[in-house]
C-alpha cells in the first residue's frame, strides 16, 4: 500500500501527538490532575511529578519521565505541567490562591481552607508585626494551585510547644486538637461573649482564652466558645 502524501514527514510526536492532544483536552477538560494524597504522617504527600519539568505530572505527559514521589507538603509542585499538557487541562481543578498576607492566623487558615486548599504553617517571630499574623505565602497570592494543594503561610510568632497556643477565632473542634497537639489538657466552656451581635456572627468560634497566647506553659488551657 502506497503511504499517503503529507508536506511534512509523520511521526509520533507531530500530527498524531496534535490528534491526541486535541481530543485529550476536549474529553478531560473538567478533570482535574494532580491530586495530592497526604499520607498518615501529616507532613508527606505522595505525588505524580513530571520529573523533566518538575511540575505535577498531566495526562499527557511522557510516561517515561512521570514517577510518583513521597514529599515534604510544602514541597510538592501545585501546577500541572503546561510544557506537555494544554491549557485546558492545565487549568481543571486549578484555582486563584487567594491572597491571606496580614490575616490573623486563624482567618487565613479559614481562608485557605474554604478555597479548598490545605495549609502548612511556619513561624518567625517578627518585632515589628502582631503576634500570629501571616507575612508571607507561597505560593504568592493570584497564581494558580490545584485544590488541594498546600499553602504555606508564615506567620509571626513562636513555634507550637514553646508557649501556649493561639486558639482565638478557631472552630471549638480545631482549637481542641491545637491544644492537645501541643500536649495540654484542655477545658472547653460554651458561653456566648458579651457582644450579642458578635456572637452571632462567630457562632461556635473561640472567644477567649486562658492562659493567653504566648504565655507561659501551664499543662492547660480553658477556652470560651460561643454558642
């Protein structure tokens, strides 16, 4: 049989390549790759890496150069590869990393939370900032992360297990298990804060606290959550 005639000499990675890659996008364009599972330790997430690009790796990409690697969450890449995936697919599950720098900690981790992101958090202490407040994020805010990509944030303050932890403005639950993690009892009471409005507007949110932040360790802590 006579091959056809083409103005171009054919192989796999010209018009085939550009057939595929036409239909891949069309078919998975509402797909989203790169999904971070987060394994039992917390800190580790297990990834599909384009390892020629070191993005996460897209449907597209070379098989050849996809492994699946064990990494430290704020190492993870958070964008599927644009080298060898179009922007159709580069996009599905990518959002705006929303911008949380001068948030307190708790609003930022609510913040990042409900875009659908998880947060890693570091601490520096910083004279000149408020105590738990974000100073830097990565990735910055404005570029585009797959959901359930990690967000580091850098907040002003001691690391978690020196002083008694920040809980105000945390869900009951979260502060609970902030307070445990760092390896101290912890006594709820549900009581709404003196401010009517206020306490509707942070039902079940922690209001108060003692001891206070940063203080001295005690061995417990006492927080007041509203209704």
């Amino acid at each position: 049989m006579e091959p056809p005639r083409t103005s171009i000499p054919v192989t796999g990675g010209s018009w085939p390549a550009e057939v595929w890659g036409t239909f891949a996008a069309t078919v998975l364009a509402d797909t989203p790759f790169g999904q971070l599972d987060q394994l039992e330790d917390g800190s580790t997430v297990r990834v599909a890496v384009d390892t020629s690009t070191g993005y996460l790796a897209g449907p597209l990409c070379p098989g050849e150069h996809v492994l699946a690697l064990d990494l430290a969450i704020e190492a993870a890449p958070t964008i599927v590869c644009p080298i060898h995936n179009p922007d159709s697919i580069v996009q599905a599950g990518a959002v705006d990393v929303p911008n949380v720098l001068g948030l307190g900690l708790a609003a930022a981790v609510r913040t990042l939370q409900d875009s659908g992101f998880t947060v890693v958090t570091r601490y520096s202490v910083r004279e000149s900032l408020p105590m738990h407040q974000v100073w830097d994020q990565l990735p910055q805010p404005g570029q585009p992360a797959q959901l359930g990509a990690p967000i580091t944030i850098t907040v002003s303050g001691f690391e978690p297990g020196t002083v008694t932890p920040l809980v105000l403005g945390f869900p009951a639950a979260d502060a609970v298990s902030i307070v445990e993690d760092a390896g101290l009892s912890v006594t709820v009471i549900t009581e709404a804060e003196s401010d009517a409005e206020a306490a509707a507007a942070n039902g079940g949110l922690v209001w108060a606290q003692s001891p206070a932040p940063n203080s001295p360790l005690t061995g417990e802590v006492t927080i007041w959550v509203n209704p």
